[in-house]
C-alpha cells in the first residue's frame, strides 16, 4: 500500500502491512476481490473502502494479475483512485431531475386544477402548455394543443391577432398586460374575458415565455351593469322625490304668504282681545309652516345642486346685529340672556351671502333658545384667518340648554334627524334646520360642529369663507366726545355680559368699576365723590323688571351728589317698544339687547355728549321726500345730540326755518325733489342766513351731478346710500370747518 493509499484508509504509520484488502471494503467491494483472486484477470468496479475512523470513501478499483516468470500467478496490483466527487455529482444530478420533474408535476396539476385558462405561450407564439380546463373546452389533448396558436385553434381571426399582438408586446416590453374582451361560445352566447399576460425571464434575463390566464367575467360584468342601473334608478327616484318636494313647498308657499299677509292686514285692524288672541296663534302656526316649508324647498334645492351663494358686500357687524334682534325678543319672552360678542378684528366690509349667513344663525341661535330654559345664549363671532383675498369668520352659539348626548350628536346634522325623538312633540321642528345650515356652511368653504353635554349645555360652531379686499374699514367718526379716561359704573347681573362689557370698555380707554346690584352700584356711586373720582356714567343692565333699571336711575338723579352721572340703560325691545316708562327721562341713553360693540360706544358717547352743557346744540334741517330715509337719517341724527328738523319737500322746509325758533347750522337736502329741487331751496335759505351750510346728498354720483351743472364742483356731497358713519363724518366736516363770517382760526 503505498502512501497516498494508506493516507485515504488513516492508516499511515505502518502502510497497512500486516492486515489484508477485504478489512477494508464493503460488501461489494469484498465480492468483486474474492471473484478476482478465483479467477485472475484485470478488473475495473466501483467499490467503497471504510476508514479506520468507520467513514467511507467511493474508489474506482482496478486490479491486474502479476504473473512470474513461469506464468504463474504471483499476486495481483491494484489501483485504486478516489471518485467520491465524481459520485457526489452523479447523485446530486439525479436529485435534481427528480426534483425538476416534481416541479413540473406540482404545476401542471396546479395549473390544471385552477378554474381558470392558464397557458403559456413561447417566442415564436405557440402554446407550450395549455391547463386542463381550456384543453376541455377546446375538447383536444395537451399534446395536440402544444405547438398550435390561437389561430389554429380556431379562434375568431380579429381576437387571435389582438391576443397574439399583445402576448408579443409582453415580450418586447417586457410588462404585463392585461385586458378585456367579449366573445361569443360555439354555442352562441355572449360573453366576457379577462386576460392578463406576464413575462418568464430566462438566465440571460430576456423574455423567455409569457405566462397567459384568461377568466370568464361574464357574471361579474352582468353584477356591475345590475348595481349601476339600480343605482341610476335609485338616484332618478330621489331626483323625482326632491323636484317633487321642491315644487311642491314652492306651490305651497305662495298661497301661505297670501295667507300670512291677510292674517297681519287683520291683526292691524279693530279686534277684540279674544279675536287677536286666537288671530295672533294663527298667525304663529302660519309663521311655523313658512319654516317648514322654507326649511324643505332649500333642502331640496341643495340636494339637486340647485343653491347658488350671492356675493355682495355686507358689514358682518351691522348683519349680525339686524338678525340678532328679533331673536332678542323670543330669548326674552323666556327670560333668557341673550349676548353678542364680536371681535373687534372682524373686518367691516367682506363679500359674501348675508341671507345665507342670516339662515344658519337664526337657525342654530333658534334652536339654542328653543332648548334652553335658563341662563344664557351667546353669539360670539371672530377672525380666525385672513389672507390677501379672503377671510375665515369663526361663529359660536353656546348655550345653556338640555344639551345633546354624545352619541347623538354627529346624527343631528343628518336630514329628518333630531336628538331625542320623544321630543320632538315638545319642542316642535323638523329636524332640517341643522342639516341645511350644514350644507350652507360646506357652500361657504367651511365647517360646522357641535360640542355639548347633556344637562350643561351645548356650543355649536360653524367657519365660513368670504372674500375680503384688505381695504380696511372706512376711520370711525370722529366722536363727539373722547371717552378715555372717563370712569363708568356697570351695574349687571349676568356674569358673562358684565365681563364682555368689561371688556370693551376698557378696549376704549374707560375706566370701569363692576357691580352685581342697584344696592352695590349705589355704594359705589356714593363714595366716588368723597374720593376724587366721581363717575361721568352708569351702565344698568338690568335683566327684568326693567323697573328697578329705572328706580335706580331715578335715585341718582335726585341726589345732587351723583346727578352728573348720565345713565345708559340696556333694555329689551320689547320693553322698549310697549313701556311708557321706558322714555324715563333720568335716563340719558336707551339701548336695545343685545349690545353690540359700536352700539355701546355709540350709547356712551352720546350719554356723555348729552351730559355736556349745550351752549347751542347744534340745529339740523334735514329734507328728503323719501320718509322711510328721512326717518332713518332724523334717528341716527338725534342718537348723537344733534337736534333735528324735518321736512319732506323745500317750501316745508322754508315754513320749518321761518316759524321755527331753533337756530339752524346745517341744511341737509336732497337734490332731487319735487316741487322745489335741493340747489333752489339751497338758494333761498342761505339767502335768508349766509351761515347755514349745505350738505347735500343724492343717489347720483357727484360726478353725474357736477356734469350735468346741478350743483356746482366742490359742492358738499354725499353719496346715497350711505351708512350711518359716513354720514355722520362728513357732516362733522362740514360743521367744523371754518365758513365765511365765522373766522374760526382766521
Ligand atoms: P329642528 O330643530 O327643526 O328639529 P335641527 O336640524 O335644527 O332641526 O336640529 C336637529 C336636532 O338637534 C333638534 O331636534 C335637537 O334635538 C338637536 N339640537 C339642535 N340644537 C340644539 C341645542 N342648542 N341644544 C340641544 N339640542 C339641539
């Protein structure tokens, strides 16, 4: 045994001498020896020698005779060479087409047991292999079908050459592709496929085959046709349910307006108390079908898309308080608190829907005072973003009412819906309200939602978006009177409006001191004087009666101490209108509820300037043929001190001038009028007193005016319509301006 030999047993040291070739072979290898020394002849097999450590090594041995010199067996050489690699490789190889064959077999039977076509299709575009399901439609064997393409087999030419077209496409482009195509069975029906067609990238990473699977869709196609057309029905259905709920409401409410405007005709004439009693029920149940109707004909509007936003330019100061203000009087039949809040960064010009906007706040500032018994209901309107061209206005109507429970409160913004069906009898409604304002809000670039818990109260908010031109308001008037640094009394029971007014005061400079009661507000009032600091003004905000507002402002006047406070008294409209008190002349200023911002200061400048010693208040002779303009323009004159003399055309005014025993500074006429225009009465009564100045006002432009030589350039002028600010301004302008025979400063 040479060396390489006995380094392949592990026997080394001793080469083996001494043991004998059949120790160290299997079974196999042991025969083959044995036969080899029976008969002597070379000899070539494959046997395994086992090691001393019991592992085994695959050999290739090969034995030859050695003869002697006389012929005779002498032994034998044997040559043995290691083929363990060799053997290995053999095996792994057979594994490997087992393993491959079983692979083939899984997918084949994989292929075949799917409901669907699978086939796959080779570079000159023939099938390779088809799945069963196809091959038993087609009715042939795999093997005839190998080798055939789709034109073979008898496929309509149009649809072999678009699924060859596309199977070569997957191959250049290597992407799948899907599609879709109708087909007609042998046996004449109408159908749908879907197929899809994905590459098989071979080693040198080209398309080596694409793998192709059709699927019969003609259930699912006739699914989808069903649910479409039974949805176009179903929205045609509701279409025709909304014109029909449009048209109706409409129809129904241009006799109910006729009805509704009888029903006043009459209540303004002679009734008993019996007959306007029951006249006034009918006319709230009128009043409550209008809103169902209203609420019913914009629901169905919004749905069919039919509801366009206006945009015109408003104050949303001046709206909110129009709109608030007949909701004061519902709020005070309940003796409810009803509060304004707007903050002063609300800008006073925007571009908008007024009406719309008055909808949703008289809806959800309804619906706070219908479902609250006691407390209050506040509106506070913010800023709460602004760009270059538009901004967000913010609205909040808390309340302190039943409250809504949390898992109802997502489901009052639906149609028809409302918290608590069981009170619906209690409190009427139909549930629209908050779904229409919803919408509205969504119109507006906004959103609405609701935060509450019931027994506390509830708080809904809404955003909205309107355009703004930057252009900031036009400057307040000057006032009459400079507020700063004045010391007010606030006598108000409500917690929350005697903190906003509060605050508002001091935002102007005013000194204010808080009492909850007549009894505090007198102490203070008292003791102010002794002190050094006597107060100009006294706030009262009495909630009801308004009695004790006026017994107050009575016991200040009658003690000569404190007399020189002016009183300014917040009061209800309804008191306000139907009180003979109410006109108490202890009181310098009445105000309506809720207050608005510009309102107070307004109030309190007034009270102030009042309270000055009027050494010849300045007289005004205001003629406009208009009445409903006169009076406006009379009202907002006399609320700032002015006095006022009226008259509806010029010799009316000429009569005023000649009998009345004011002296008049100011005409303030209409251009265009009857009988006698604005310039000739202009004539006559600067004629009479060269110191009256003139303003004019028309609804023609002062260019127009100008052009047409009505009035002469540079003539005092304003614009119709004005708001009361500017009106107020330029009359300011003209007064205090120096004037011929007047030499102020001259
Ligand atoms: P309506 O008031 O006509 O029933 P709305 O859509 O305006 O319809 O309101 C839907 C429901 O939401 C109301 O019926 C009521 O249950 C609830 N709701 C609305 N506002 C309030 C509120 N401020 N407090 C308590 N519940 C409210």
């Amino acid at each position: 045994m040479n060396r390489r030999m006995a380094q392949m047993l592990g026997c080394e040291a001793d080469m083996g001498v001494g043991h004998t070739p059949f120790e160290f072979l299997d079974e196999a290898g042991r025969a083959a020896l044995a036969a080899h020394f029976v008969r002597p002849q070379p000899h070539q097999v494959e046997v395994r020698y086992f090691r001393a450590d019991g592992t085994s090594v695959w050999t290739l041995l090969d034995v030859t005779p050695l003869l002697d010199s006389a012929g005779r067996d002498s032994g034998s050489l044997a040559m043995v060479k290691d083929i363990t690699e060799r053997k290995r490789a053999a095996e792994a190889l057979a594994e490997l087409s087992e393993r491959t064959e079983r692979r083939e077999r899984i997918l084949t039977t994989t292929l075949s047991c799917i409901s669907d076509f699978a086939y796959i299709y080779d570079r000159e575009g023939r099938f390779l292999f088809v799945n069963r399901p196809l091959l038993t439609l087609w009715g042939i064997s795999l093997e005839q079908a190998v080798g055939k393409n789709f034109f073979d087999l008898g496929y309509p030419p149009e649809l072999a050459a678009q699924l060859q077209r596309e199977i070569q496409e997957v191959f250049e482009t290597r992407q799948v592709v899907t599609g879709e195509t109708p087909y007609t069975s042998p046996a004449g029906q109408n159908g749908f496929y879907e197929y899809i067609f994905s590459p098989a990238f071979g080693a040198d990473g080209a398309v080596e085959f694409v793998g192709g699977s059709t699927r019969d869709i003609t259930g699912r196609k006739r699914t989808e046709a069903e649910l479409r057309s039974a949805k176009e029905t179903a929205e045609a259905a509701n279409r025709a349910k909304d014109e029909f709920l449009g048209n109706m409401s409409h129809e129904i409410r241009t006799p109910m307006n006729g009805v509704l405007g009888m029903i006043e005709l009459v209540l303004d004439s002679d009734l008993t108390a019996e007959q306007r009693e029951n006249l006034e029920i009918v006319k709230s149940s009128a009043d409550a079908l209008l809103t169902v109707i209203n609420d019913i004909l914009d629901f169905s509007r919004i749905e069919r898309g039919q509801l366009h936003l206006d945009s015109i330019e408003f104050n949303p100061g001046d709206t909110i308080a129009h709109i608030v203000h007949p909701l004061a009087l519902a709020a005070d039949h309940k003796d409810l608190e009803l509060i304004l809040d707007i903050d002063p960064a609300v800008p006073e010009t925007v571009t908008g829907d007024p009406g719309r906007l008055r909808q949703i706040l008289v809806n959800l500032l309804g619906n706070a005072i219908k479902f609250t018994h006691q407390g209050e209901v506040v509106l506070r309107v913010t800023l709460e973003e602004a760009t270059a061209s538009d901004v967000v206005l913010r609205f909040s109507v808390t309340d302190t009412g039943v409250g809504i429970p949390k898992d109802r409160q997502q489901s009052v913004f639906e149609a028809f819906a409302q918290a608590d069906g069981s009170t619906t009898r209690l409190y009427g409604g139909t549930g629209l309200g908050l779904t229409i304002s919803a919408q509205l809000v969504q119109l507006m670039g906004g959103r609405i939602w609701v935060e509450s818990e019931a027994g506390i109260g509830s708080a809904f908010h809404f955003t909205a978006r309107f355009a703004f031109d930057g252009h900031t308001a036009l400057a307040a008037p000057p006032d009459r009177v400079d507020p700063r640094g004045r010391r007010a009394l606030v006598v108000d029971v409500n917690a929350t409006s005697r903190h906003l007014i509060e605050e508002m005061l001091i935002g102007w400079g005013i000194v204010p001191t808080m009492t909850g009661s007549a009894a505090d507000a007198l102490i203070a009032l008292r003791a102010a004087p002794a002190a050094g600091h006597p107060f100009s003004l006294v706030l009262i905000n009495f909630r009801r009666p308004d009695a004790a507002g006026v017994t107050l402002a009575r016991i200040i006047k009658d003690e000569p101490a404190i007399a020189g406070a002016s009183v300014v008294m917040l009061t209800s409209a309804r008191q306000l209108d139907d009180s003979a008190q109410a006109q108490d002349p202890s009181i310098a200023v009445y105000l309506t509820r809720p207050i608005t911002r510009s309102a107070l200061r307004g109030g309190i400048v007034g009270a102030l300037a009042a309270a000055r010693p009027r050494a010849g208040t300045e007289t005004i002779l205001c003629v406009e043929d208009q009445p409903e303009l006169r009076d406006a323009v009379c009202r907002t004159l006399h609320r700032q001190g002015y006095a006022v003399l009226e008259a509806a055309n010029g010799p009316a005014a000429l009569a005023q001038l000649e009998d009345g025993d004011k002296h008049v500074q100011l005409l303030l006429t209409d251009v265009v009028m009857p009988m006698m225009s604005g310039r000739e009465l202009a004539d006559q009564v600067t004629r009479h007193d060269p110191a009256i100045r003139v303003l004019y006002m028309s609804g023609y432009t002062s260019d127009a005016i100008v052009r047409h030589g009505v009035l002469a350039p540079g003539t005092d002028f304003i614009h119709k319509p004005f708001t009361p600010d500017q009106l107020l301004t330029r009359i300011r302008e003209v007064l205090d301006r120096p004037g011929p025979g007047q030499g102020r400063g001259a």
